[in-house]
C-alpha cells in the first residue's frame, strides 16, 4: 500500500464537551460527528499545556514543554529543534502548513515547506519585530484592573479572525484539488483560530443558538469560595467577574456558533477528499490545542487544568485501517499524536519523543496501553509551576507551593469534589504525587521558566526603548 496522506485539521480552544459529537444536546457539529462514525474518537484526551504556543510547540516536536524550553505565548522555538514536519520531509513527503501555528520569531516554518495562509497569532505577539507579552511570575498573580472584555463583546458579526480563518479553508482546498497532490505522499496542517475568542460570528451561526436556549455554567453553591487558591488567583487575574447572565449566554452562544462554523469547515474538506478520490489513502486528524472554561467554575478562557480547559477532542480516521464508531476511554495526550503521525509515516525520530503511538489502540491492539496523560502549565495566571496527571479514572493536580488536588473523573466529571483530604484517597494521592514528581521536577523547572522570563523581559525593554526601526539582515 502507498504510503497515506495526513490531513490534521487543528482548531483553537475547543472543549470537546460542547459538540454534539462528545455528548452536548445543543451544540451541532455534524461533520464531527461524520468523523466519528468514520473513524476513532476519543473520550479522554488531553493538551500538553492548556494555552497556545506552548501546547503548539509541544504539538509541533512531540516533547513536553519543560523539555524543549517553551513556556508562554511569547517563547520562540528553536529553528534547529526537530519537529515532525522536518521528519516527514526527511522520507519524501509534502508537508504545508496553512494557517495558525503561533510560530513567534523568525522563523515561521519550523519544517514545513510552505505557508498557504496567515498566523495571525503570531503576528499579534511579535512587534517589530520583537516578542511582548511574556508572563512575568516575579509580580505574582495581581488582579485584573477590570472585568475580561471578551463575554460583553460577545454577539453577532464578523472579525479579523474569522476572515482568516475562511482563507485558510480556501488555501487548503486549493492544495487538496491540485493534481500534483498524487505526485508524492503529502502532510497539511489546516490550522483554525476557530473557536478561539473574540466570541463573535456570523450571523446566520448565531442565531442557531437562541439566546433563551442557552444552557448556563453549573456552579453550585459556595464552589467558588472554597475554591482551590490557585483556581481563584487565576479567576482573579484573569478578570473573570461575575458577569451577567444575559451576557453570558451570548458568550455562549457565540462560542457555540464558532464551533459550528468551524464544523462546517471539517465537512468541506471532507468532502474534497472525496471528490478528488484521495479519502481513501489519507488519514484525517481532527483535534484542538487545548480547550475552553466557558464560564464553568466561574472562569473564562484557557490556562486551567479543569477539563474544559486542558481536555481536547480526538478523532482519527483511515479508512480500511481503523474501523469507525469506535470510542476510546483511555487517557492519551497530544504527544501521543505525534507519536502516532510519525509511526504511521516511516519517519525516524532522531529526537527523543515523549508520547507513544496509537496505531495499536486504534486498531484494537491497545492492551497495554499506558492509559495515562501528563499535562503542565508555566505561564500567565499562576505564580509558581503547576501541573496534571490523568491516569484511569483519577486526576492530581500539583501546584509548587499549594495543596494537591485530586478528582475521581468518572464519578465527579465537573471537578466539584476536590478528595484530596479524603483519607479513603491518602494512597491515591501519594501514589499520583510520587509518580508526577518522579518526572517532573517543579522546583528546577521553576528556576528555568524565571531565568527565562528575565531574560525575555529583558529583550522586551530593549525593544521598547529602541528609537529606531530593527535592522533585518
């Protein structure tokens, strides 16, 4: 058999709970829904760090951020670092990219051969040239100076985002319908902002979702007051107020109407496939950087190890290889992703890759999997290294400094009952704790991400106290 092509259709903050797909009884995603029927879904997989550089740059190498040295929205990687597009061109294929990547710095393919589109997030984070907005955890976690913009300017329209994101669907339909597509195995990263905020959409997506329909975020009485304190630092810094409920449920709406907008997109590339007879030799990859709170224990955005915020959809398709309507309930990661895109591909992984392939536990040959997700977060919104480790059906939760956290998934998956006191659990947490930390060393790594953060702030000034324009050479 030829070797297979890949389509990994990325998209931005995306909680796999708000699709039809994964259970929601009103938010409608039909073409992941196709995808499932298709292919492999599963119901338990996890983003490497809940926010968009570093989850990408995790993506982009297989390897756990604290390995490669990318800790915020503002940290570069390294050009000479080993990414899977460069391992895939290294045995012959066409690897592209259109759209988001959030590649700061100069370079801007990291391995691929070619960008179709527009990273507009990289262009936000960079001026003149220069990186800004690199987290600063020496100032601690102060509170915001007033409430997060993005639920009031929630509603109908159309934004810079949204006009991107629509090039990015006509540049990657444009690489699919080329006839030299069959010239050589190909790779395209078609990456969306969708759902990410601003939570505005076209009308017509909008108006889907009644206003009156809108379900509200379940929080029960007192959880946020006794909230764990790294939860409620975040939701302080962040901005996340008690917002009202009208506006609220046109921010959910609006995230909801991105959702299907971006739906949508999954199913006309889908359908170009087909039609240029390429569906059956080409594997096709839905999945998202990380997801979103959506006013769920009072917090908006990404950032948090909740599971709205580090948990992702996960859906593979192959036709002939995976059989469909299959539903995965181990814990995997997004390192595992690429774990499984380089195993299928023949590609040789020079550098070391922290995930494992999936090739066996879609194929039904996953009996020792390691059912197991690591997930960290070293940036804006937490003060010192925080951390997760899903395993079966328990979630700990470790911040440098703070209690442990620890969640029975199965039994509690709103994270409401925090067992982490719970004397029947005492084993549990020790065990999870040792196993996190034989792994995981949150007192260098915290030395590292500071030295980091300096030196970056350092850079920054500079280029705030330039007179003059950078010279490019």
């Amino acid at each position: 058999m030829d070797r297979p092509n890949f389509l990994l259709i990325m998209t931005d903050e995306h909680a796999p709970m708000y699709s039809s797909t994964y259970g929601h009884p009103l938010v409608q995603t039909p073409y992941m829904d196709q995808l499932a029927q298709e292919g492999a879904t599963f119901d338990n997989a996890y983003c490497n760090s809940p926010l968009c550089l570093p989850s990408r740059m995790s993506f982009m190498t297989g390897r756990y951020i604290n390995q490669i040295g990318v800790y915020d929205n503002a940290s570069p990687l390294p050009s000479d670092t080993v990414t899977w597009a460069h391992m895939l061109r290294a045995v012959g294929y066409d690897v592209t990219l259109s759209g988001k990547q959030h590649f700061v710095g100069p370079d801007q393919l990291h391995g691929f051969n070619r960008q179709l589109a527009r990273d507009l997030h990289a262009e936000l984070w960079t001026k003149n040239g220069m990186l800004r907005g690199t987290a600063d955890w020496s100032k601690g976690t102060p509170a915001a100076a007033k409430p997060w913009g993005g639920v009031a300017e929630a509603g109908p329209g159309t934004t810079t985002e949204i006009e991107v994101d629509d090039l990015v669907e006509e540049r990657s339909i444009e690489y699919l319908r080329d006839p030299t597509r069959k010239e050589q195995p190909w790779a395209l990263n078609a990456s969306f902002i969708a759902p990410h905020f601003p939570l505005i959409v076209p009308e017509r997506y909008f108006d889907l979702y009644p206003l009156d329909q809108i379900d509200m975020p379940e929080i029960p009485e007192g959880h946020l007051e006794d909230q764990h304190p790294v939860h409620q630092r975040m939701r302080s810094m962040f901005g996340a107020a008690d917002f009202p409920e009208e506006q609220v449920r046109r921010a959910r709406a609006g995230y909801y109407g991105l959702i299907t907008y971006l739906d949508e997109k999954i199913g006309r590339l889908l359908q170009v496939l087909e039609e240029t007879g390429q569906r059956d030799n080409t594997i096709v990859v839905h999945f998202s950087d990380h997801g979103e709170m959506n006013g769920e224990h009072g917090m908006w955005r990404k950032s948090s190890l909740y599971e709205a915020s580090s948990r992702v959809p996960l859906q593979i398709s192959w036709p002939g290889q995976i059989d469909g309507g299959q539903r995965i309930g181990d814990a995997v990661s997004l390192v595992d992703l690429v774990a499984t895109v380089v195993d299928v591909a023949g590609a040789e992984s020079v550098a070391p890759l922290d995930g494992d392939s999936l090739l066996g536990l879609v194929q039904g040959q996953g009996g020792g999997w390691k059912d197991e997700a690591f997930c960290e977060y070293l940036a804006h919104g937490v003060q010192r290294p925080t951390a997760m480790l899903r395993t079966g059906r328990y979630k700990f939760n470790y911040s440098l400094g703070d209690a442990p956290e620890l969640y029975d998934i199965e039994a509690d998956p709103n994270e409401f009952n925090d067992l982490a006191d719970s004397p029947e659990h005492a084993s549990i947490v020790a065990e999870l704790q040792e196993r996190l930390l034989s792994q995981w060393d949150p007192v260098a790594i915290e030395a590292e991400v500071l030295q980091s953060q300096q030196e970056r702030l350092l850079i920054e000034r500079a280029g705030n106290n330039s007179r003059g324009s950078p010279i490019h050479v």
